[in-house]
C-alpha cells in the first residue's frame, strides 16, 4: 500500500493535495504505513458499503451478469458396490 501511495504522490500537480477515499481494511489503517505530504486519508464509516463506490460496481455486477449464470449441471451419480466391481 505504502508503494501504491507513492505512486499517486508522484502524480499529483505540485502544490496540490489528494484525498483517498478508503475503506477500513486493515492495510488501510495501519500505523505502518507511511502516508505523503500530498496526500489524504479519508476512511468510510465502518460497515458502510452503500459509502463505497466499488460495493456499488459489484452489486451492479451481482444483478446484471454475474446472478444470470444457469444452474450447475447435475451429473447423475452412479454407485459401484464392492460386490459389483469383482
């Protein structure tokens, strides 16, 4: 993560400031990491995936395409008694 973000420091304009839009995992919130000048933080609430866009892209994606999958098929099982096989 700390690399991630030292890549988006690098694009941001001199002068200017980013804010990143987090959620709460742990990756997100640990004291480790290393956050730049140019850069902030701004986590969402704690269980509140309505907040976050990509909860949104996925549940788009669970009504659309990925729900609309047909059904497994169900191959018949076929058993060999220990009887049968000799």
């Amino acid at each position: 993560m700390t690399h991630h973000l030292e890549e988006i420091s690098a694009t941001v304009t001199p002068g200017a400031n980013a804010v990143l839009l987090l959620d709460q995992a742990g990756w997100h919130t640990t004291r480790k990491l290393a956050v730049p000048d140019n850069i902030t933080l701004l986590p969402l609430l704690a269980r509140s995936p309505e907040l976050n866009p990509v909860e949104n892209l996925w549940q788009f994606m669970r009504e659309n395409w990925l729900g609309n999958w047909p059904a497994p098929i169900r191959w018949p099982r076929f058993e060999v008694s220990a009887s049968s096989a000799v």
